[in-house]
C-alpha cells in the first residue's frame, strides 16, 4: 500500500494582456507594408511631399496618380487575415489639391476590404467612404464597426464577423469614369490587436491535503 503525504495542488489565474502589431507605412522606407501596387493607377511611394506642413511634416508620401483609368486604385496585401472583432480601425492621411483633378466627381476616399486570394476579390469586399476637403493634409478614419460601410455582396456578413479580409484598396473619387486624380497619401496604420500571455501568475485555489475531509 502506497501512502502519499503533503500533496500541494494549486490553481493559478493568468491574465491576459492585448499586444499589438503594426500594418503601418508612412512611406519613408521604414513601414511595414512592402508590396503597395496601382491598378490604372500611377503610384509612387518615396514621392517627396509636395505640401509638407504642419499637418505632416513627412519628407515623402504616396503619390496616386489616376491618369482616367475607370477603376483606378492604390492596393496591399496582408501577410495574414485582418482580425475586424478585435481591431476595426484603419487610419490615414491624405491631400488631395484642387489643381490635380478634372470632372466633377464628389471628394472622397473610398477604403475597400477584399479577400485577395479570390479570383474576383471584389466581389465579396466591404467598403467605407469618406468625403475629404480638398487643398489640406487630413487625418480619415476608416471603423468597420461603427461607420457606415456598403458590402457589395448583399448577402456577405457585417466586416467584424468575417476573418476573410487580407487585402486593403483606396480609390480616390469614385470609379467607372475617366477623370484625372492627383492626390498624395501617408502615415496609413493597422493594428493587429491579439491576446497574449504576459506570465503573471495569481493562485486562486490550493490545497495541502494535510488534514481529513474533503477538498475545501
């Protein structure tokens, strides 16, 4: 027969903390987001700011450049899929000067969420628009909970239930035209959020088994 004394069982509690990964670029050759493309869109992404003020004091900025291509845009893709539950905020600024557009189209940017490992990845994207005052460096915020967004797919779910989204498009001043768009971008940043372990350990519960009865 086998006798076991001074047994310890404990339970611990282990907090969680939230950290953060940056999806940020301000275009000065140290962000992380590496593969900026134009679709009809001219693109350049070390362009030295042409409105460097104090709204942005940038050396350089993404310059778009829509020459009147009928959906142009500026695009990246994610290493991995946005996470809209817990982070649902995209940020950035932009100018946009009266002297670099032709047509009468309304200002704004609009910011378009797809699944870029789709064959037709609009089909199934989310989008938000914002209205943007031209000849001044503005901050646009980009809430996938808590703005008005339009999913081109009626039937798709509202863009903090989906983890399908790795691929981020900004077009400037609507598509399905030909009018001319010059406008300059910067300081664009996502976080992902996740939960982690931060190793700070708390006992809620432990028992000797050093006297009779039962656990208590």
């Amino acid at each position: 027969m086998y006798f076991f004394r001074h047994i310890f069982l404990c339970l611990f509690s282990v907090p969680a903390i939230l950290s953060a990964q940056a999806l940020n670029d301000n275009f000065e050759g140290n962000g992380s987001i590496s593969n900026w493309a134009g679709d009809a869109c001219g693109i350049n992404t070390r362009f030295v700011n042409p409105f460097k003020n104090a709204q942005n004091t940038s050396d350089s900025v993404l310059s778009y450049a829509d020459n009147g291509g009928l959906y142009a845009n500026v695009r990246f893709d994610a290493s991995r899929n946005f996470s809209l539950l817990e982070n649902h905020v995209f940020t950035l600024k932009i100018y946009i000067p009266s002297s670099g557009l032709t047509g009468s189209q309304s200002n704004q940017i609009s910011l378009k969420l797809q699944d870029g490992t789709l064959a037709e990845p609009w089909t199934t994207q989310s989008e938000i628009i914002k209205s943007v005052v031209l000849n001044q460096w503005q901050t646009i915020t980009f809430d996938f909970k808590n703005d008005n967004y339009l999913n081109l797919n009626g039937g798709s779910l509202p863009p903090i239930q989906r983890t399908d989204f790795n691929r981020v498009l900004l077009q400037i001043n609507g598509e399905n035209n030909t009018d001319k768009v010059r406008a300059y971008i910067d300081d664009f940043n996502y976080a992902y959020v996740k939960v982690v372990d931060n190793k700070n350990y708390s006992l809620v519960w432990s028992d000797e088994f050093n006297g009779n009865g039962a656990l208590d």
